[in-house]
C-alpha cells in the first residue's frame, strides 16, 4: 500500500460509520440497524440503505444515495464489455431497504445465506458504508490479529 499518496479530499457524505455491533437475525432475514449508524441514513423522511455484494466475502449496506453516487461513478469507467457486466453484476445482487418502525431492516435470506450469514450478523462500520459479517467468518478472517499495520497507523493519525 501507498502511504506517500495525499489523503484524499472528503467526500459528501457528513456521517462516518465506525464500529461494530452485533445483532440477531430472524427468519425472515430481518436485523436492527445499531441506532449509531441510523443516523447516518438519508434523514428520518427518506431513510433508505441499498444491500450489495461486499468485498472478502461481506455484504455492503450503503446510506441510498451513497449507491447511487458511487453506481454512478462507476458508469463513467472505460465503456466496454467488463464495465456493463461488473455493473451488471453489482445491480443483480443488490436490493432498497428502508427501516421498519422497530429499526429493523429485511435482507432477503438467499443474500444473508450467500455470505454464511444465518442466526447472527456482525455490522462493522467502515466508513461511508457497512459490512454485514457472519461473526465467525468475520473471526476467522481477523485471524490475524487485532495490529494494524504501523504505516497505516502512523499516516492515519499524522
């Protein structure tokens, strides 16, 4: 990784998700969003997150706008075959969710079930977006440790 880069200018989005919690899920795939990261939403009135396909294994739960400017971003890569089907790709496996009156948000079982996720999900924040882990597989990839790496420490508080 490159630590000589500039950090880059921050975005539009004024709510940093950080943390982890974790939360029942119950058979119809439904779990409480921490109140925390509720309030990183789009606002009471239109509170709306999309669920996609998340990296190492991860689903990702992004504020809807956040998608939608990030999707948008993406658009504007080299035109061609690999862009329209990692678009493609992205927009199949991903769903609009808004919170229920309990806080809970439904994620269909077969998404939960493609990341292993069964009876419980870790929700970490990350950011701009979270990542919706199955505990134990979240444990496993953390294996390594709880170090993070000195160069990343030593330009993330400088």
């Amino acid at each position: 990784m490159d630590y000589d880069k500039p950090a880059p200018a921050p975005d539009d989005f004024g709510f940093t998700f950080h943390g982890a919690y974790t939360r029942a899920v119950d058979t119809k795939g439904r779990f409480a969003l921490p109140f925390r990261f509720r309030q990183g939403g789009s606002g009471p009135a239109e509170e709306k997150y999309v669920v996609a396909r998340g990296a190492d294994g991860s689903l990702s739960l992004l504020p809807y706008t956040v998608w939608i400017a990030n999707f948008n971003r993406m658009r504007q890569g080299k035109p061609g075959a690999d862009l329209r089907a990692n678009l493609r790709r992205m927009s199949q496996k991903s769903l609009v969710l808004e919170p229920d009156s309990q806080g809970r948000v439904a994620v269909s079982p077969e998404f939960l079930s493609d990341c292993g996720i069964a009876k419980k999900v870790t929700v970490v924040g990350m950011g701009s977006y979270m990542e919706l882990w199955d505990p134990d597989t979240l444990a496993q990839q953390d294996a390594g440790g709880d170090d993070v790496d000195a160069g990343f420490m030593d330009e993330f508080y400088r």
